[in-house]
C-alpha cells in the first residue's frame, strides 16, 4: 500500500456541519476529491443544495439535509436520513460555528448564549448523536473545528465569548477522544488561525497590523489550506492520532 492510499476516502461517508461555504466547504471538497461521500448538514437549504451539486460534480454521492446544529432532535433527525440512505457514518466534521465582536461588560446574554449554542453545545450534541452510531459500528473519526482563539487573546478586537467556546471545544476533543478511544473512535481538532472566508473581517484596513503583519508567514489562510489537515484527520493517514489539537496559523502563536 502507498502511503497516498492512506488518505482515501473511498466508501465512507461523512457528515459535514456548516458545510456550504467557507472552511466547511472547502473540507467537504477535500474529503470527496478523497473519494467520500459528503453529507453536508446546514441551516440554509439553497447554500446546501448548491454546494451539493458542486460536489457531485466531483463524481461522489452526496447529501444536503437542512439541519440545526443547535436542536438535538434536529440532529437526530439528520443522522436517521443519513444512516437509511448510506447505513454508515464514518466522519464527523463539527464545523458550524458562529463569532461576535464586542467589549465584554457590553455583551448581552441572548450574544453569550448563541455563540455557546452554536460553537460549543452543538459541537457536544452532534458528537453524541453522530458517536452513538460510530460507537455501535467500532469505528470512526470525529474532526472539530477549534480555533487558534481558543489558545490565545485576539487582538485588536474583544470577542470573548467565541475564543472561550473554542477553548471548550479543544477541551472536549481531548476529553472524548480518552473516553471513546476503546470504542474505536478517534476525536481531534484544527485549530485555524486567520482566514480568508465568506464572512471574515479580514481585510478591513485596521486589522492589517494585528492579522496579516503580525504572522510570521506574513499573510493569513485561505479555506482550501485548512482542507488537508481535515483530510489527515479523518483518514487512515491518522490512525494512531487522537486528542490533538493541530494549529495551522502561519506561526502566529509562535510569539
């Protein structure tokens, strides 16, 4: 076998959260150029049938269901049209997520409690609902989408309720991935640092300093570099890896 061969995804099936555009698209691309099939599971049902007919454009099966990441019955609901169209699910990409920016004594509770819902209950939930059946067949990879925010404090803007989900979430990677180790089940993380997606602030004039010159790569991401690290993840490739954290950001929690 070569060591490519690794990476193949052929006859598995994954299930992508978020995943009609940014980072979460360009993961569910990744892993059907690996010969997946890719469930993509989002809220917005044009963005998922759209990203669908581009997978499929790739030669793979794929799936759009219109899914709240936030709703366990919604989740559930997901994983049962999943298993009675495939009868697997091999990969769990959490990606769904969603950010604020704000001064924390300004930070309302109904802000606080969305990002949580989103970033950090959901990741839980879909672990749980997704496990349960990776859990029942021996076998499976979970991929978290953490963020190097998690690790650090971002600068120049204040969004503290979304670096702490992140925190939680690199927590509970390495907290189920101990618990579910003997079931067969491999949960880690990516940690991205700044990058270049839909709905990123990135190139607004006042955060050049700060997420662009202050990289020692001199430069921030784009989606399409973060798939590869998803892709190792959820493959073969990485059989022995479970609990990581793997920070892809230019360097920049170097300093």
């Amino acid at each position: 076998m070569s060591v490519l061969d690794l990476f193949k995804l052929d006859g598995k099936v994954a299930v992508v959260t978020g995943g009609n555009r940014g980072i979460g698209k360009a993961i569910a691309i990744g892993l059907a150029e690996a010969g997946a099939t890719v469930v993509v599971a989002a809220r917005d049902t044009d963005r998922n049938e759209a990203a669908v007919a581009e997978l499929s454009a790739l030669g793979v099966p794929a799936l759009a269901v219109t899914t709240d990441v936030t709703d366990r019955a919604n989740l559930v609901s997901m994983r049962e049209e999943v298993l009675a169209r495939f009868g697997h699910i091999d990969v769990l990409i959490n990606n769904a997520g969603v950010g604020i920016h704000g001064d924390s004594l300004e930070i309302d509770d109904d802000s606080w409690d969305r990002v949580m819902a989103t970033n950090m209950d959901a990741v839980w939930k879909t672990s749980q609902v997704i496990g349960a059946t990776m859990a029942a067949q021996g076998s499976g990879s979970i991929v978290n989408i953490g963020s190097m925010s998690g690790q650090i404090v971002n600068r120049p803007q204040w969004h503290a309720p979304y670096a702490v989900s992140k925190a939680a979430v690199h927590h509970m990677t390495k907290s189920l991935a101990a618990e579910w180790a003997p079931k067969g089940i491999r949960v880690n993380a990516l940690a991205p640092g700044y990058t270049k997606t839909e709905i990123a602030d990135i190139d607004l004039p006042e955060y050049q300093h700060y997420w662009v010159d202050e990289v020692p790569m001199q430069r921030y991401a784009q989606s399409w570099e973060i798939a590869p690290a998803a892709l190792y993840l959820a493959s073969p490739a990485s059989s022995f890896v479970t609990g990581t954290i793997l920070v892809i950001d230019g360097g920049y929690t170097l300093w």
